[in-house]
C-alpha cells in the first residue's frame, strides 16, 4: 500500500511539473501573439493598396484643401483620389468599394476621432468623380474615384485604416501628415500675394 501511495505521490508531482512548463509556453505564446497583435495595428499598407477577396483599392494621392480653396466650402478637407479595382463577377461602385475597405480617423485627446465624409470639392478635377462614382466596375477592371474628408484639426494627422471582412480585420494604415500640407499651402499662398 505504501508503495502504492508514493507511486502516486511521485506521479502527481510529475505530472503537476509537466502542466507548469505548459502553462509557461501558454504564457510565453501570448506574449508572443499580443506584441504580434500590437505590431499588426500599426503596420503601413504595402504599396498604399488595402487588398480584399472581391476587391482592391489603391491609395494614389491625398491632397490638403483649406478653408477657401473653393466657393462654397465649409471646412478644410483632405481629398483622397484612389483607384478599385474588382477582382470577381460582382456588382461593385467605386464609392461602395472605398466604403468596404477603409474609414478615416483623427486623434483626440480621449479618443481616435471618426472623421465625416465631405461634399466632393467644387472643383474641375473633381468632375469625373461624378460621372463614374456610381458605375459598376467589370470584373478585372478599375476605376479612379476620389473621397473628401472634413477635417476636425489641421495640427493633426489623419489616419486611413483598412479592414476585411465581416470580421473587421485590420489590414494596415496609411498617415496622412496635414502639417506637411500646410506649410506648402503657406508657401502657395505667400507666392501668389507677390
């Protein structure tokens, strides 16, 4: 009997040893999987481009509008001009597609800031979007379409995340430094004062 009780006295301390090293891996992997997650928030899009199943959306430029920069502007926006592109036989528009893929974002001191979608700029090279924002793009093919954003604070950046699926999963961002903007708008502006 007493063999019997040390047997398994000396099993249970194995055993218990054997579930603590597992328990340290456990530990050791969500470390591993957490600073991963952190990295993943805020990793930039490879190539400005947010690729899904059924779509791609290329991020081709962003251009700084301050306030007066056309007749009948009510905020100072950031103007994204993008390409979609649909990979599958499904109905898709330009507008719907940069809808699916990405938001825009501003940092608060409390939060990040979901920023409002703007009237589209009153201005010529504008006027395309409005002919092809609705158009349902062919399988294989792209359109370019552009979005304007009313900015809550020119100090600070704004950041374009993308995500997929009915998940949400984050795909990456891309930082739009509104400073770097403005200091060029300065510079225009005094140029054309002389």
């Amino acid at each position: 009997m007493r063999k019997l009780t040390m047997i398994f006295i000396l099993l249970s301390v194995i055993l218990s040893g054997c579930n603590s090293s597992k328990t340290s891996e456990i530990d050791s992997e969500k470390v591993k999987e957490e600073n991963q997650s952190k990295k993943l928030r805020t990793k930039e899009l490879k190539n400005n481009t947010a690729v899904l199943h059924d779509l791609e959306i290329k991020v081709l430029n962003t251009e700084y509008l301050p306030m007066n920069t056309y007749e009948g502007q009510e905020k100072p926006q950031l103007v994204v001009t993008y390409e979609a592109k649909n990979k599958v036989d499904k109905e898709i528009d330009p507008i719907g597609a940069w809808f699916t893929a990405f938001e825009a974002y501003q940092d608060t001191s409390d939060s990040m800031k979901k920023i409002d979608v703007g009237p589209l700029p009153n201005m010529e090279k504008y006027n395309y979007v409005l002919d092809n924002q609705d158009d349902l793009i062919k399988k294989g093919k792209s359109v370019r379409c552009a979005i304007a954003y009313d900015i809550y604070d020119v100090n600070k950046p704004v950041i374009l995340k993308a995500h997929k699926g009915y998940d949400n999963i984050y795909l990456g961002e891309i930082k739009v430094n509104i400073k770097k903007y403005r200091g060029y708008w300065s510079f225009i502006n005094n140029r054309h004062l002389f």
